[in-house]
C-alpha cells in the first residue's frame, strides 16, 4: 500500500511541477438545512451527506453528532490520512496510525453571553503510530511534518478569511 500511496502522490506532484495553475480548484460544496429539533443534513457532491444535531440542553434532540464533533473528526482524520502520505513518501510502512482529539469549550461562547467567544478554547492531538523496524526518531519526523501539513489542522491553527452572503427568499 506504501508503494502506492508513494506513486500516486509523486505522480500528482509532477502533474502541478508541470502545470501548476491546475493546482488550485475549487473544493467540493457543503450544503446544510435545518431541520426540526437543531438538526441539519449536510449534502455534498455523489450523494454524501452528513446529519448533525445539537445537544438537548440548547434544545437540540441529540441524535447525532454535534458540528463541534464533525469538526474534530474531520481533523483527526485529515491528520491519519497526511500522516500516511507522508510515511509512504518516506519509504515507511506504518501498522498503525490512531489520531485523537481532545478540546475544551465554554459553553457560553455558543450562547454569545459575556463577551466569551465559540470556538474551543484549546484542543490536543494525540498521535498513535506504529512502523516495526523504523527508527522511532524518523518516524516522529515524519508525524510532525505531517501534523504541520494538515488541510484541515492548518485551517484551524491559521485561520481563513470567512466571507458570507445573505439571499433572503420572499414567500
């Protein structure tokens, strides 16, 4: 699999060597609407979707993950996945990539009482690898360039410009 992962990546590499301007493209749409109870189903492109809800004490049903969840699962997941790139584009085969995210929120944040912001207040990774045989050091290289390298982790740490757009529909 390490081949693989390795060839691909190098081939895709080349292909933006060779034309870079096909670097940048727009991602795939993420589209939610709001349902009964603080739940949303979240539509994407080839038919995927995700259902969140909100916790019963904002006056959500709670049968779902919250979008705070889906945030940490998607970075956790985003790291496992750069972390295997980036092994196999080091020649190392990993046994076992287990990424965990912890973070610590106030609550009042959510609810814009005074003056106490949303987002999380700190969040911790922990990264779990295993590559029998490779150097322990080389392989902790390998994880916090990875870790450094994240889609999703770096949009975290280093946020983005966020524009929105109001459409009000006339019934």
């Amino acid at each position: 699999m390490v081949d693989h992962i390795a060839e691909r990546l190098e081939s895709l590499e080349g292909f933006y060597a060779e034309q870079p301007h096909r670097a940048t493209a727009a991602d795939a749409p993420a589209t939610a609407v709001l349902g009964s109870d603080l739940t949303c189903e979240v539509t994407g492109p080839d038919g995927w979707s995700i259902r969140t809800a909100m916790m019963n004490a904002v006056g959500g049903d709670a049968s779902g993950p919250t979008p705070g969840w889906v945030m940490r699962a998607a970075l956790v997941s985003c790291t496992a996945t750069t972390v295997a790139m980036r092994a196999a584009q080091a020649g190392i085969e990993l046994d076992t990539i287990e990424v965990v995210a912890e973070s610590r929120s106030d609550g009042r944040g959510l609810l814009g009482v005074d003056g106490h912001h949303p987002e999380p207040l700190e969040m911790h990774l922990t990264v779990t690898v295993s590559a029998p045989g490779v150097d322990p050091e080389r392989v902790e290289e390998v994880v916090r360039t990875a870790d450094l390298s994240t889609p999703i982790g770096e949009s975290i740490r280093n946020p983005l410009a966020i524009t929105t757009d109001i459409v009000h529909l006339t019934p």
